[in-house]
C-alpha cells in the first residue's frame, strides 16, 4: 500500500515512494517506473533497496551510484563471517525466478569474499547461491535464479568474509 509518494516525474513515470509491506514494521521506499503514482494505491513490487532489509553490521551510505542514491555498506571492519544483509522473508509464487543482486566490490579475495544467495525455510534451505570472489567495475547485477519452493517465505541474503567491501544497492527478482 502506498504511504507516501516522494517523487514522481509524470513525463518518465519515475517513481520514489514509502510504502506498507508485508513483513516490515517499518516504510519501505521503493524506487521505480508506475504509469500513476497516488497514496492509497496497491502496487505489487518486485524488489527492494538494500537499505530496506535486516542488517547485522554496515551502515548506509550515501551513493550517487545507487538507484535510490543510498546502498548498505559492509567495509574491511565490518562484520567478516557474518550476513550484513538479510530477508525480508517474502511468499512467492512457486516456479522458477532470476533474482539480482546489485552490487558492488573491492578487495574481495578466493575463500574470503561474500556469498549472494536466496534460501526458504527461514534460511536453513539453500536455493541458489553465487560466490562473490572478487573486485567489481562499479555496480555490476549479479543473477542467482532459484525454484521457490510451495507455501514458504522466502530470503534474500548476504554474507561477507574476510576484510573486503562490499556495497548492496538493491535486489530484484523476475519470474521465468
């Protein structure tokens, strides 16, 4: 349910609003294209900015590079061995999804660097992962495609190792 929308560009449909989500105790912005944008509307999103999941360690950062101009930073003393990003614990249709992760890195080394993956079961189901072990150019989308399971919520995570950064933005998914 939109709360609140902060922006929109009628000539785009470029999108900045709060909104009430399933899940979260708190606003949520989401950024995006709408033909309309009013409060009081029901959208169906397909992805969320970083800074909008559960963290364990990084803060948020003001980036002109991320979508929403702010990303979840996890830098060389925060949180190694530990995920600095997780949930939100969606209910997904079951089938076959692509989801994306924005996101960027340096100094990420074989065996220390971060882990993009997507699980059920309140995490202890591993649909599909990808092993992050190495320095980006910038934001790069990386693409784990899962098979959600039936009737169960499903996660969105980040783990991080070791003493390298890594920057989310936002994570999208698609069905296929």
């Amino acid at each position: 349910l939109v709360e609140r929308v902060t922006f929109f560009n009628e000539d785009t449909g470029f999108a900045v609003l709060k909104i009430k989500a399933k899940g979260f105790r708190d606003l949520v912005t989401v950024v995006g294209s709408l033909p309309a944008a009013n409060a009081g509307e029901w959208h169906r999103a397909r992805g969320m900015e970083a800074e909008d999941l559960n963290h364990d360690g990084g803060v948020s950062v003001a980036d002109p590079g991320a979508e929403n101009g702010r990303a979840w930073k996890a830098g060389p003393h925060h949180s190694a061995g530990r995920y600095v990003v997780w949930g939100p614990y969606i209910d997904l249709q079951p089938g076959r999804y692509r989801v994306s992760f924005r996101v960027r890195a340096r100094h990420l080394k074989p065996g220390r660097g971060a882990v993009l993956d997507v699980t059920a079961r309140r995490g202890t189901e591993v649909l599909g992962e990808y092993r992050l072990e190495r320095s980006t150019h910038g934001y790069e989308w990386i693409n784990v495609e899962v098979t959600t399971p039936p009737g169960d919520d499903v996660e969105f995570r980040c783990w991080k190792g070791g003493k390298g950064t890594v920057v989310l933005d936002a994570v999208r998914w698609q069905r296929l």
